[in-house]
C-alpha cells in the first residue's frame, strides 16, 4: 500500500510539471490529496482535515509552517458542515482555500490568532522583518486535526507515521514545487522542522534557530510562537531571524538592559564606597552576577545574581561563594531585569537597590 503510494506521488509529481499555471498545478495537487486524505479518514481514523490556514499563493516572501491543525473535529462532521461549503466530501476546490475561521475568512472575527500575535513579536524586532507578513502563507506540514502530537500518534496506533510521513512529503511537493516561497518558518525545532528537512539535511544552529536549505531555499525552525518564553527571548529569537534573513550582524537584545542596569548600579556602588565586580561577560550561561565589595572587607560580598533562562529572575543577597542565608527575589517591578526598562523609572530603580544594599551593609556590622 505504501509503495503504491509513493509510486503515485512520482506520478503526480511529474504530471505538476507539465501544467503550465500555478493554479493547474495547485489543483492537481490537491485533488491527489484531497483522495488520499478523504479515503484515510472514512477507513483509519475520523478526523477533519486540511492543509491551509491562509490563502495559498506563488513565490510568497515567507511561508509559515505549523504542525497540524490544533483541533478535535469528525470528517464525518466537517464534510457536510454547510460553514466549510462541504456536502458529503471535501473537495478540491475547498481544499486548497483558507480555513474559514483564519484571519479575513468567512466565519472569522479577524482578530489575529494568538500563534500569529505569538509571531508577530518575534518579527517586531525590524521593519524589513515584519513586512515580510504582508506576502505570507501559512499552513500545516499534517492535514488531520488534533489536540496535540500525541493524541494523533495514539489516535492512529498502527498507521500515524505513515500518514504522517505521507503529508509531510505531500507538503514538500506543494511547497517546494508548487508555492515555491523565498523563505520557510516552521513551527517547533522538533517534530515540524526535523521532520520537514529530513535526517540526513545539514543543519546550522543559530543561537536559539536552526537552519537549513532545501532546493535553494532557507528553511527556519523556531521555538513555537505559542510555546511558554518570555517576550525577550522572543525578541532573541527575532534579531537572530533578521541578521540570518538579511545578512546583517546579530544585535544582542539584552545590551542595552544591561548597560542600564550596570550604569545604575555602579552609581549605588561609588555612593555607597563599595567595589563592583561584574560577572556578565556569557549572558549564555545560567546565571550572571554583580557583586559589591567593602573595600576594607573583601570576605563577604552583596551580589545581584540575573538568571538567564525563562524567568529572568533578579535576585540578591549576602554571598560567600554562594548565598548565605539563601536570596531574596526583587520585589516587583523589578524581579525580572530584561523588562525593567519598559516599567520602571531610573530614580524609583536606584531607590530600590540603594535601600537593598544598605540593608545588607547593616546587616555586615
């Protein structure tokens, strides 16, 4: 069954070359896929399917690529549900328009979906990068809905990975000789990027994404949009995408955080007659610390420790080689250092951190 699928889609795939149009193309594609998926969810699994979220169009600037639609809907509902215009089977015609419900559809609120507002501050970090949305197309690498990956895998006990790995070649055939986009964000390093690109791809890791290329075409997988980070590691992930995408130089986000914060700081340290260390050359790593001295008493040091990774915690304490008597978080607003700048005045900060260490110098005596 699977050789006979794989034959077929040589077939297919050699026929879309001889259609002259993209939108000839286009419909044979989804006519071959349209039968494959109709005939895999009337004898293996009931489940709704398709494959675009945005209208489909030639040579985009940039294609998105998510996963599978993040649903939990029957075939048996949807292609006779008057709102997809189905009756009694998903047709060519409806396969290859944008899901209904997406921004702009027929049964849309147009307010964007949170993966794409997810996106959109990851791309915010330029205009050149954010404009690329204005000639986009985005849809799924598998056709079947489902709450997440594991509840298809389980849902399709014997069959997920061939039907799985008979839509994400179906996907490369629309894509790369169909669509044909200048540039590819996938959705999730993981199951979506490796599974596009393929094992034996070679693969560059860039900062937080990895890249590949594919017929001449730059291939991104990103941490998904919606995934639990923090919106500077959005902004990280978006200045990565942008010196990639343009040849530009990579801008550190967290310099000009920093810069304020140790300006700050050092002005608490000259008041107070204290000796500043700063430990902040690999914000890469875990933690990163600043540390003030009495310059009669170098024993003992106060140390504002900056936690990197996810909760950008900004904690301190008493310190000897680690905590003594543990560390106490910052109150808010100022116990996450990469958002201090959007929500607290220089004045209030220095206040703060004034008050912070001249109770710990008391605490010394």
């Amino acid at each position: 069954m699977e050789d006979l699928f794989h034959k077929n889609l040589e077939k297919l795939s050699a026929e879309i070359l001889t259609r002259t149009t993209f939108e000839e193309q286009l419909m044979r594609w989804a006519e071959f896929t349209v039968d494959y998926c109709d005939n895999v969810a009337r004898t293996k699994k009931d489940r709704s399917f398709y494959a675009f979220q945005s209208e489909p169009k030639f040579k985009p600037e940039v294609l998105l690529l998510g996963l599978n639609p993040h649903e939990d809907f029957s075939y048996s509902s949807q292609r006779v549900n008057h709102k997809w215009g189905l009756k009694g089977r998903m047709t060519p015609e409806v396969f290859i328009q944008q899901n209904p419900w997406y921004t702009g559809g027929r049964q849309a609120d147009n307010k964007d979906w949170h993966i794409i507002k997810s996106y959109k501050k990851i791309v915010n970090v330029h205009p050149d990068l954010y404009r690329q949305l204005d000639n986009m197309v985005y849809m799924n690498i598998l056709y079947f809905n489902s709450k997440n990956f594991d509840e298809f895998q389980k849902s399709f006990p014997n069959d997920w990975k061939e039907v799985f790995d008979n839509c994400v070649q179906l996907s490369q055939l629309a894509i790369f000789d169909i669509i044909k986009p200048k540039k590819i964000v996938c959705f999730g390093k993981n199951t979506c990027f490796n599974s596009f690109v393929g094992k034996s791809t070679t693969k560059e890791t860039i900062g937080p994404i990895i890249k590949a290329k594919i017929k001449d075409t730059d291939v991104y997988g990103i941490t998904h949009p919606s995934a639990r980070i923090s919106d500077v590691e959005r902004i990280n992930i978006g200045m990565h995408l942008y010196a990639d995408w343009f040849k530009k130089p990579y801008l550190n986000p967290y310099n000009e955080k920093l810069k304020t914060i140790k300006e700050i700081l050092s002005e608490v340290a000259e008041q107070n007659n204290l000796t500043i260390q700063f430990e902040l050359a690999d914000l890469e790593q875990r933690f990163s610390k600043i540390k003030y001295f009495q310059q009669e008493e170098a024993e003992n040091s106060i140390c504002f420790e900056f936690q990197r990774k996810l909760y950008g915690d900004l904690r301190f304490g008493l310190h000897n080689g680690q905590f003594i008597n543990g560390a106490k978080k910052c109150q808010k607003p100022f116990d996450d250092w990469r958002t201090l700048d959007n929500n607290f005045s220089r004045e209030g900060l220095k206040d703060y951190f004034n008050d912070a260490v001249s109770s710990l110098l008391s605490s010394l005596k």
